[in-house]
C-alpha cells in the first residue's frame, strides 16, 4: 500500500501528517501528490470528504519550501480561491496544520468581517492566501492585494462557484495574475461552464478524478421516508430519540426553514442552532464551533452554509427538505461519510418532492430505500399536541394537502414538551424499522429529546419507483 512516505513527502510534512493521524494517503492524494510536485497544472474531480485539501495543500508546501523565498508585499505567493468563508477558514487551518513544522504564514481574506485586520495581514505579505472572490477583488480595486508574484493558483469547488455567480470574479482575478504559474482546479462535478474555465485556466494538466458520485453514496447508509409536510419536524425530533445520532446535520432549503427547525428542536430538547447567509460570521463560528464540540447535538443549515462544514463525526445528514439540484444531495450526504468512515443520510420526503427524489436516484443511479411514515397515527399525534403546546409562529406552515389531520384529539394542553408521552398512541406496529438502534416502548426520558418509541414501526414499506 502506498504511504505518504512513498509520494516524495518531506520530513516536516510526514512528522504533522503523523501528529494528525494520517496513516495512509486518500484516493485523490494519491494521484495528485506527485503530479503537483512535479509543478504540472491539474485538473481534480473530487468531491469534500476525499481528502482533497491536503492533495493540493501537502505539495504546495513542499514545493514553498523548496524554493524560499519572502512573501511578496500586499501580495502572497500561492493563491487559494474558495466559494464560501467557512471552506476558506477550513483550508486555511489545513495548511496551517499540514505546515506547523515549515513556518509559512497563512491568511484568509472573505467579506462580511472588517476589511481592517485583512489590510493589515495582507500588507506585509503572505505565503498563502486563501479567500472568497468578492471581497478577494475588493481589496484588489483598493490596491491592498497585488498578486503580481503568485506562483501557484488554487480554485477549489469549482462547480460551487458558478453555483454562487462568481465565475466574472474569478476571471477577473485571474487577469491580474502572472501568466507563468501553476494552476489546481477542484470540482466535483464539471457543468460545462466549469470545463471551458478549467480549459482557460489548465496548461496540459494531469487529470485526478476520484468517488464520482454513486461511490460515496455507495458507502452511506442511506433512507428515505415519506412523510406529510407538516408532520417533518415531529419525525425529524422523533429521529434524535436514537442515541446512536449523536451528531446530526440537517439540511433545508431556505434560511428561514433552517431557523424554524432549530428552534422547533431546541424546543423539544434537542440542542440545536442554525448555519446560514443570514447569520453573522461570529454567529456561525459559534454554532459550528459548538457543533464540533459537541454541545450542540444538531446543526440545522441551508446549501450554501454548509458548503465548508469539516466536521469528521457527523453522524448523521437528514434532508428536511430535497435539495432542488441532485447534486446537492450528493454534497449533502458527502458530510456524513469523512475520509473513509460510513453515515447515515435520511431524507424526509413529502409527496410533492417525489420528483426531486427521482432525480437524485437517477444521477446516484441507486434505489434508495424507503419507507412510508404518512398517515402514522403517532406522528399525527405529535403534530396535534405541537399544535396545541407551541406558540402559533412555531408552528410550521401547513401544507396543502389534507388539512385538519391530527384534528384537536391530542390537546390536553397541559404537560410540558418533555414528558409527553413517547408512542403517541401507537397504532403503527408491524412494520419494518426506520432506522437502527430502536428502543420502541421504553419509557420517555423526564429531559431531553421525545425517545424514539414512535419512530420504529413504519406502516408500510414501499420501495420508490
Ligand atoms: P477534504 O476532502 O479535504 O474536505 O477532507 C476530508 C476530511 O478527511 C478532513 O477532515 C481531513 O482532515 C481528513 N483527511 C484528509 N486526508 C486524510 C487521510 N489521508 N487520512 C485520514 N483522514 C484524512
């Protein structure tokens, strides 16, 4: 087997690498080491959770140290571009982990913080700059960045970016680089806009494509569950009974949905904070911060939010909502499934979403599993009792289709959310579990989430056609 002794890495490299528990090189650093370190320009198809940073971070610091040189002032001398500001602050620390034996300094430039510090960090010079186009071409137009000097260009999520509108910018910044450098450009998938970009970028590049789509959905465990609109929060709490999801991140479309969700969660005693546009730069460090440190037991974001999210114990992706783009649910899924490891993805699927869900199967070229939570008397139970127990902006926007369900039945108003009774009324045994680690018919726990005695029993199973 190949190590990362064996890829020409230095001694520095090898010793954090070590320190980092590395052992054995990933798919894609397998195949973009060497070629990086031979300075050729590369063309990587990867998706986040194969490794890719340090494929393109572990050379390029090998290659700075081969070569000293200082920092050219307001400029930097390897120029990373990322879509989002959580994925440039996780490249950042990648390089600054990989490289704490070399002595490189790292920086990062995004907008929605003070412009100040960047000035300042930018005016001396750095090694390594990584930063989001926008504010990246604001500090270029006020003079501050000169990158008149960089050696090596890095556009990372490629696909992200013309996601995100910023091919113009990118393009810009390029125009102002030196025409002799070397060039890595990453994407998980190659819309045609992206191809003709890495065609304009890439000089005769290696190609490294690894876990094209279906091959880490392959290593997710993977369900869908069918569920009425307006019973999703109900089965979402009821999933958090399982003890087994000790880290879940939730997916929703809009950033609005993301807050309800987690206050719904919160409010039923799931820790639980929200990622998304909205939220200040300070708000989402905190929540992703609590998140990884594990106070908060669920992170509730939209696409976009989530895009840079490192965290390597999540345990569990739900998808509130179906993303609207296939593609996105492979890079949602992706986050449960880190450098090798397994997860559990589990998608709440409303019955105007089934054609969303078609599409994703279509491009996973998979059949996912699933089973029918619709009409379950217990969820309906729960919803009834929501209805009765949660102030009205709490709760969650009716769905067209059959109103009046769960009807006044459950209101007896009076216990608070956490010693309501788990089973909801029962009523929908027989069927096959919806996900592991059940513990139907234990008594509910007097704090914390609802156990999970309503979740096993799925009324019916029903493959998706
Ligand atoms: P990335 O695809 O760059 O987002 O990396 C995914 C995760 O894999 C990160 O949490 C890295 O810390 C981790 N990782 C990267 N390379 C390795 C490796 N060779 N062995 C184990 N974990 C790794």
């Amino acid at each position: 087997m190949t190590t990362f002794k064996d890829l020409g890495l230095v001694k520095p490299l090898l010793t954090a690498l070590s320190e980092e528990g590395y052992e054995t090189p990933t798919p894609i650093q397998a195949l973009a080491i060497p070629t990086v370190l031979e300075g050729r320009d590369l063309l990587g198809i990867a998706q986040t959770g194969t490794g890719k940073t340090a494929a393109f971070a572990l050379p390029i610091l090998q290659r700075l140290a081969a070569d000293p040189r200082p920092a050219p002032r307001r400029g930097c001398r390897v120029l990373v571009l990322s879509p989002t500001r959580e994925l440039a602050s996780q490249i950042a620390e990648s390089f600054r982990v990989y490289g704490r034996h070399m002595g490189f300094s790292v920086a990062v430039v995004f907008g929605g913080v003070k412009y100040g510090p960047q000035v300042r960090a930018l005016a001396a010079g750095v090694d390594i700059l990584v930063a989001t186009p926008g504010r990246l071409i604001d500090h270029i137009n006020e003079k501050v960045a000169n990158l008149g000097a960089v050696e090596v260009l890095v556009l990372d999520e490629a696909d992200q970016m013309l996601d995100l509108g910023f091919l113009p910018p990118i393009r810009r910044i390029v125009s102002t680089l030196p025409k002799k450098r070397q060039n890595l450009f990453f994407s998980a998938t190659m819309p045609t806009e992206i191809g003709k970009l890495a065609s304009e970028l890439l000089v005769n590049p290696a190609q490294a494509s690894v876990t094209p789509a279906a091959t880490t959905v392959a290593r997710i465990s993977q369900q869908v569950l069918f569920v009425e609109t307006d019973r999703k929060r109900q089965l979402l709490a009821e999933l958090f009974g399982d003890a087994n999801m000790a880290r879940g991140l939730i997916f929703t479309r809009t950033k609005r949905g993301a807050d309800r969700v987690a206050k719904y969660l919160d409010a039923v005693g799931v820790k639980a904070d929200s990622i998304h546009g909205d939220k200040s730069q300070g708000q989402r460090e905190r929540a992703l911060a609590a998140f990884k440190g594990g106070s908060l037991r669920a992170l509730v974001a939209t696409d976009i939010a989530a895009r840079g999210i490192d965290v390597d114990a999540v345990s569990h992706v739900v998808n509130f909502d179906l993303p609207n783009v296939p593609e996105s649910y492979v890079h949602r899924i992706g986050r449960t499934a880190r450098a090798g490891a397994d997860g559990v993805a589990i998608s709440l699927v409303a019955d105007d979403e089934r054609g969303l869900l078609k599409d994703i199967q279509k491009v996973t070229r998979q059949t996912i599993p699933s089973f029918d939570r619709r009409n379950c008397r217990a969820l309906g139970a729960l919803a009834a009792v929501d209805k009765a127990t949660l102030p009205p902006e709490k709760t969650p926007q009716r769905a067209a289709q059959g109103g009046g369900r769960g009807g006044n039945g459950g209101g007896n108003g009076g216990p608070s959310r956490n010693r309501r009774t788990g089973g909801g009324g029962g009523g929908n045994g027989g069927g096959r579990p919806a996900h592991a680690g059940g513990q139907g018919g234990k008594p509910r726990a007097s704090n914390g989430p609802r156990p999970i005695a309503a979740t096993q029993p799925a009324q019916r199973w029903s493959p998706v056609d």
